[in-house]
C-alpha cells in the first residue's frame, strides 16, 4: 500500500475527516491531501514524503514509525533527507549504503546529500567534482593564509579600533 492508502483507509475506518486527521498529524490538510491523493499538484509526479512527515502521520494514527513503514510497499518514495538544510543542526542518518567492511555510517545531512547527487553523476563528472572540489579547498586556504597574515597579534582589537584603522586606510590625504 501507498502512504495514500493507508491513510484513506485509517481515516474510512475510524470516520474522521481529513481536517481532524491533519490536526491529529500536526500537518495540513493540503498536504495530508496530497499524500492520499498521491501526488503533487505543482509538478503532478507521485509525492514523495520525507520521515519526520511519515513520522508525524504515523503519531496522528496512534503507531510508531517502524510499524507504519513496514505497511509501505516498495513503491513508496521516502525523502531520506530534507530539501531544507538548517545550519544549526544538521541531521545525522545512518547512510543506505555500508563501507567497505560492511558497516553502515552515521553521516550528516549534508554529506547524504552530496552523496546522493554525486552517484548520479557520469564518471567524468565525478572527475570534474573532485577537481572542482580541489579549487575550492586551495582557494579556501589562499584566504585563511591571507587572513591569518594581516591579522593584528600585537594589540586587543575592538571595534573602535578596527573603525580607526579603516578611518585611516580611508582617507586618501594621509597617502599623498
């Protein structure tokens, strides 16, 4: 079964409607629409909703995550991570794939996503990544050296004193 489907069927067999069950969810009702109805109506493909979301549907009908995944066909698409990345705390999964010695990893939000989108590229655009990546590492350190260089040792900067250095790099009479 779909999320769709299960979340009609709860709804028939408990006869509530879509309103009380997306409050029940946390959730609104377009979107709770949108997952019985299966599809999204911007871009009219199949829903694909993201865990805390199935997390929070399955909360509304009194089950565990766990329990409503295992419901799921294997049709079902699950967003594993969020389109939206807070930088103040990533999220850390156990990634899909095992290492090497066949362990999973605890990665961050971010590094599933790189991953994700980095598999899907052709073997020369893995090679235009990695050179790309190299660039940005060598411009970053270019700038942490140039930073690490002018930075004042000798005196406790305060703002005062940073305006006045400015003041002074400022004002071209004092360079004539």
């Amino acid at each position: 079964m779909t999320l769709g489907d299960i979340i009609r069927n709860y709804r028939e067999n408990n006869n509530i409607t879509l309103g009380e069950f997306a409050n029940a969810c946390s959730l609104s009702k377009g979107y709770i629409s949108m997952l019985e109805n299966n599809i999204n109506p911007r871009n009219n493909k199949p829903i694909s909703p993201t865990l805390p979301s199935m997390a929070k549907v399955a909360s509304g009908m009194g089950i565990d995550l766990d329990t409503l995944l295992k419901m799921l066909d294997k049709k079902q698409p699950v967003q594993l991570i969020s389109d939206k990345i807070e930088s103040s705390s990533p999220l850390v999964i156990d990634y899909q794939k095992p290492d090497q010695e066949g362990c999973y990893q605890r990665i961050s939000e971010y590094t599933a996503r790189f991953l994700d989108l980095y598999n899907q590229l052709s073997s020369t655009n893995k090679e235009k990544v990695v050179s790309y990546t190299k660039g940005l590492l060598s411009t970053q350190q270019m700038e942490e050296d140039v930073l690490a260089a002018h930075t004042r040792t000798d005196v406790v900067q305060t703002p005062e004193g940073v305006q006045h250095d400015l003041d002074i790099m400022n004002d071209d009479s004092l360079w004539e």
